[in-house]
C-alpha cells in the first residue's frame, strides 16, 4: 500500500480488519480528508471465541473467516482499487495459530494479511478520532472482542498508547461469574491506565460494543437523531443506562437494539468495562465516534498538508462541488457574511461556513419538498468533525433558508438540542443566504458590502445596479435585521 493516495490516477482505497469478533472489509471513494464509504460490509465470524481457553482461533470462526476474506477479494479485484491494506488484532496475533491462518488466506485469497501489535492498533484507533477532530484532547478507548485499548491525546498529538487483554470476549470466556469477572477487570486496570492523565476532557469511545451501548443510551434519551458519531453525553447521563446493560439478559437487550446476536452477548461485559474507566478516570464528557482503527489507517495515508485541513469544511466543499449549481459560490457567501460575525468563536463561524457550502446541494428537489429535504440531509449527512449539535445548526439554518413555517413545527423537538442562542444564530444564517442568493442573482460582484452598527443592519449596493434588483431585496434584508433584534437600512451608494 502506498503512503500517498494519488486521487488523480483512482480514489478508491480498501482496508480489510480482521478483528476478534467481526470482519469488515471497507473501500473509501474520494477520500482525500473525508472517510466516504463506497462499499461497506461486516461478517462476524467469531475468530476469537474460546481463545481464552486454546490460545488458537476458533475453528468454525476460521471457517466463516475465509469465506468472506475469499469473497472480499473478489469484490476488491473488480473495484480496481489503488491499494488494499488487510490487517488482524488480537485474535490473530495472540493466536498459536495466527500465522498460519495468515499464510493459508495468502494462499487462498492472494491477500496479506498482516498482524499488528496492540499499541498499532491503539495508534490507529487514535488516528481514526483525529480523522474527524483534527485538534482532539482527550483519552481514545477502543474496545474489540478479545483486547481494549487507549490512547492520549494532546490538541492533535498521541502522546501514550497502551493494549490490554480486557475485550468483552476475552473477560466472557474466561469467567462466567459476574463476580469473578469483575475482580479480573478490576486487576487488569491498575497496569492498564498507569501514566495516563486522571483527568480528561473528553473520552472518545470507539468499536461496535461502545456503538451498541451508545444506541441504548440514545433511545433511553430520547435523541431525535439516529446518528451515533458525534454522539456526547455526560457520564453522570450514561450511568444508569450502563448499571441497566449489566444487570439485563440478552434477550432484553436484543428487543430494544439493531445489534447481530453475538455482539449482544458481550454488552453487559462491555458496561461494566466502561463503568471501570468512568471509575478510574475524571472525565468531562464523553463522545461516541464511528472512526477507528479502518479511518486511522485512511488518515495515516494522508500527507500531513491534508490532515491538518478542517474536515467539516473539506467534506461540506466535497459536497458542493459535486451537487451545487454553482461550486465555489459558498466561500463567496460565507465572506460576504462573516463581517456580522467577526468575533464570534472559531466553532460558530465554522459552522456558517458550512452552512454556506452546502446550502445549494439540493436545488435539483422540488421546491415544495426542499425544506424537509436540506433539514433530513442535514442531520444524516456524512460529515466528519460535526457533533449532533452541529448537526442540528445546519439543519435548522438550512430550513430557514428557504420556507421553513410549514414544516417549523414538526422539528421544534429536534430544535432543543440547540441554545437559544444558536437557534437564533441559525435562522439568521438561513435568512442572510436567501438574501444573498437573490443578489447574486446576476453576478456575486453585486451583493454589496454588509455592515453592523448596534442598531441597524445595513446592506450597501452600489447604485449602478438599482434596476437589477426587486422588492423582493428590502423584505428579505428586514427578515434579517429581524432575526438580529436591529432594523434595516438598504442603502444605495
């Protein structure tokens, strides 16, 4: 695999993880900064089970193994990928017999699958989180089938990695007494988070299980957004749902989540893992991120120039320039609109310039769906660096960009998920685009300048271009001044 993808020559990249419990194989398409996922599939295969008591991989787990690696590899020939990373975790590696299983899919498959050492997997598990938080802080806690690890990191620098044998498998496999399964949890942390900071800002939560556990959560909640990536909730928030899992069956559990058999099984280990860290740890808050070690690995591909980008502004530009009428018309918008916010923080101004790149990608719908659509692809569109705060910004903006009475309504719920602050902030941004939209009607060269005094928003057009412009320009200036508590003066100079 090459360290560099050439988006020039093919922008597809297939990364094959061969983990404890499952099997993913995944190719990403047009993935200079953003993970977009042309194909994605899972098999569980159960490669670790009973390897508490062998040490050698489960016969029938190498059986389903195979035959899916056999049929990715197929799938990965017709894609005419550029590269295909394949790499196993601790099954494989601890395995008496994970080398050979390596060879035998060498020989049978053509694919090299390479075993990598627990603080690898830790490293690219913490590259996966800064994939989509370029400047994260915080402690990254991925947990597989048979291993767990964690990782520190420091604005965007890992500082410490560390492995464990404490996946939910490992500990199930080894006692089936609840008691003794928590005196073996107990024993490994001591080891486990020596040298780590106690307390942290942000604790990053990455696999299936911690998925599983944040979907639980999610309905318990009541959260209006099915997205889990970018899911935050406070731990005191996330206690009573984790003493629920540990004390539920996993008949219950499976009646209330879109989780296969196997991965259920694991989750009341898996909570009281996580309870174990909430224990040893002080930590601020904690959030659910879908990247891991299959983003890390796409991230340590990139040259540095593009991981440093921003990765909500690089994928919201993706989409412009793939779905917009007029690509490159967002960062126009987005610096006609900045000087009325100026001092606003680097988050909320980030967010407005996503607005801005994005709030055309839909013009092809008919006008009397568009509000519904552009609010629905807000809160489920595939961009990294966003939390579902975020999420609800760019919708709520973007359905005040156009008609939003009809539909107002039905998404108020959705709405307190945001302060009354952003709310505002938001319908202000979705009534400046619809402005800007009309004056750039016949040219971007005539939106004029605005400009903020404490009591009047003031939009400046140079009179030579009076006759272009409507009724329509001082109505639409008035639902700004509005929003902003400010009257309005059009003034033509």
């Amino acid at each position: 695999m090459t360290d560099h993808i050439d988006s020039e020559k093919s922008n597809r990249v297939g990364i094959i993880d061969v983990g404890s419990n499952s099997i993913r194989f995944v190719v990403f398409d047009n993935s200079m900064r953003m993970p977009n996922y042309f194909y994605n599939e899972k098999v569980m295969a159960g490669l670790g089970l009973d390897l508490a008591q062998t040490g050698k991989l489960h016969p029938k787990g190498k059986e389903r193994a195979l035959r899916a690696l056999v049929r990715f590899g197929k799938i990965a020939k017709s894609m005419n990928l550029i590269s295909l990373k394949a790499v196993a975790t601790e099954a494989v590696r601890r395995a008496s017999d994970g080398l050979i299983f390596c060879q035998t899919v060498l020989d049978k498959t053509g694919i090299s699958l390479v075993p990598i050492s627990g603080d690898e997997e830790a490293m690219l598990s913490a590259q996966g989180v800064l994939l989509g938080w370029p400047k994260a802080s915080g402690l990254v806690c991925d947990i597989g089938g048979a291993s767990m690890e964690l990782a520190e990191l420091n604005s965007g620098k890992i500082k410490r990695l560390c492995s464990s044998k404490l996946g939910p498998m490992t500990v199930l496999g080894k006692f089936s007494d609840p008691v003794k399964q928590w005196d073996y949890i107990n024993s490994k942390f001591t080891h486990l988070i020596n040298g780590f900071s106690e307390k942290t800002d942000a604790l990053f939560l990455v696999g299936g299980a911690w998925r599983a556990l944040a979907g639980l959560q999610m309905i318990r909640a009541g959260c209006p957004i099915s997205v889990v990536h970018g899911y935050a909730v406070k731990p005191s928030d996330l206690f009573p749902t984790l003493h629920e899992v540990v004390k539920q069956t996993p008949e219950v559990l499976w009646e209330n989540l879109n989780v296969s058999n196997s991965r259920i099984k694991l989750l009341p280990i898996a909570a009281k893992i996580l309870l174990k860290i909430l224990d040893s740890f002080e930590i601020e808050k904690i959030i659910f991120s879908n990247y891991g070690l299959r983003e890390g690995l796409l991230y340590k591909s990139m040259p540095l120039s593009v991981r440093l980008n921003d990765p909500l502004i690089g994928a919201a530009r993706i989409f412009e320039f793939n779905k917009a009428r007029f690509p490159g018309f967002g960062d126009i918008l987005y610096k006609w609109i900045l000087p009325l916010f100026i001092d606003f923080d680097e988050t909320s101004r980030r967010l407005i310039h996503a607005v801005c790149l994005i709030h055309d990608i839909h013009w092809r719908t008919h006008p009397d769906c568009r509000s519904e659509v552009c609010f629905e692809s807000a809160i489920h569109i595939n961009l990294g660096g966003l939390d579902h705060t975020g999420r609800v910004f760019l919708a709520w903006s973007l359905l005040h960009r156009y008609k939003a009475k009809p539909i107002l309504k039905k998404h108020m719920k959705i709405s307190k998920l945001l302060s009354t602050s952003l709310i505002s902030l938001a319908e202000t941004i979705g009534y400046l685009i619809r402005l800007g939209e009309v004056l750039s009607s016949s040219s971007s060269n005539h939106m004029g300048e605005l400009l903020l005094t404490p009591n009047t928003l003031i939009l400046k057009l140079d009179i030579k271009n009076k006759k272009i412009f409507g009724e329509g320009i001082a109505k639409r200036l008035q639902l700004v001044a509005n929003s902003m508590d400010r009257s309005a003066s059009l003034d033509y100079v």
